[in-house]
C-alpha cells in the first residue's frame, strides 16, 4: 500500500448494515400499498424510511394505483379500541377522562418507538382534555354551591315546612 493511504473495506449500504432480504421488502410493500404510513412499515419491519422512499420511487409503489379499501381500523391492543369496544361504540359512555388516558397511552407508545412529534401531538391532546376535565370539574363544583345556596335560602323562607302558605290553607 502506498505511504498515506488507507484501507477502507467496502460495505454496503452505505451505513454498513446488511440490506433487509427480499422476503421483507415484498412484506413491507404489501403493507405500504395497503395504506399502512412508511414510518409505521419501517418500524414493523425494520428498514430505514429513506430506502423504503427510494424502493417505493424506483419500484413505482403508488397508494394511487391500489383499489379503493376501507380504512384500517386500530390495532386490537389500542386503548382507543379497547375502550370503543367497551361502550359498544356508544360514544356518549365515555367519560372525558377515559379519551385523556387513551391519549396519555398513545403518546408513551410514541414516545417508546420514537417518534416524538407523535408523542408531542399526543401530549397536547391530552392537555387539551386534561383542561376540559378541570373546566367541567370547576363547572360542577360551581353548580353544587348554587344548589346548595337555593336549598338554603328554600329552606329559610319555609315557615314550619309550609312555604309561606298558612295553616288553615288560606
């Protein structure tokens, strides 16, 4: 070797890994033709966003080519269909706090998969009801004072439990 020059071994891709088989990239398109997102395909079948862009471009994966299909439901193990599960789809059964949960659930799978702008839109969605939770809680609190204020003030003007109205019934 020539004085200076170095040996560099070539790897291949790029970032040294080995490329997926083809097996994967056949899953990974069937996925992603199926409307699965490409972060979501890359993180179930572990391959970089960056090759699945550029296999979807050379290979011509077009969603626009696909058949029209009914949206993918949620997982089964998501809170969100757990809980829809749970109210037999009746959405006035759920309780605000429970939506604020779900979220709380979502944001940490984010967060677990690494995806942060997910995890931060998560957050905001439950801060969001989180606020509407103290808001409604403060609206309740509220409500019972005045309750109770009329009930007192029922009770001060009732002469002998007979609200005003005198005994003989005149």
């Amino acid at each position: 070797m020539p004085d200076g020059a170095c040996f560099t071994p070539a790897l291949s891709p790029a970032n040294g890994q080995r490329p997926a088989p083809e097996e994967i990239w056949a899953q990974v398109r069937d996925d992603y033709l199926a409307g699965m997102s490409a972060p979501e395909c890359c993180r179930r079948h572990g391959v970089g966003l960056t090759a699945l862009r550029k296999r979807a471009a050379s290979e011509g994966w077009r969603r626009a080519d696909q058949p029209w299909a009914p949206p993918a439901r949620l997982d089964p193990w998501d809170e969100g269909a757990l809980l829809e599960d749970k109210v037999a789809g009746d959405l006035d059964k759920v309780e605000l706090r429970q939506l604020g949960w779900v979220a709380d659930r979502r944001m940490m799978r984010a967060v677990l998969r690494g995806d942060a702008a997910e995890a931060l839109r998560w957050r905001r969605v439950r801060t969001a009801i989180e606020a509407d939770v103290e808001e409604m809680d403060r609206l309740l609190a509220e409500d019972e004072v005045l309750k109770w204020a009329r009930r007192e003030a029922h009770e001060a003007h009732d002469v002998n439990g007979v609200n005003g109205v005198s005994e003989t019934g005149a």
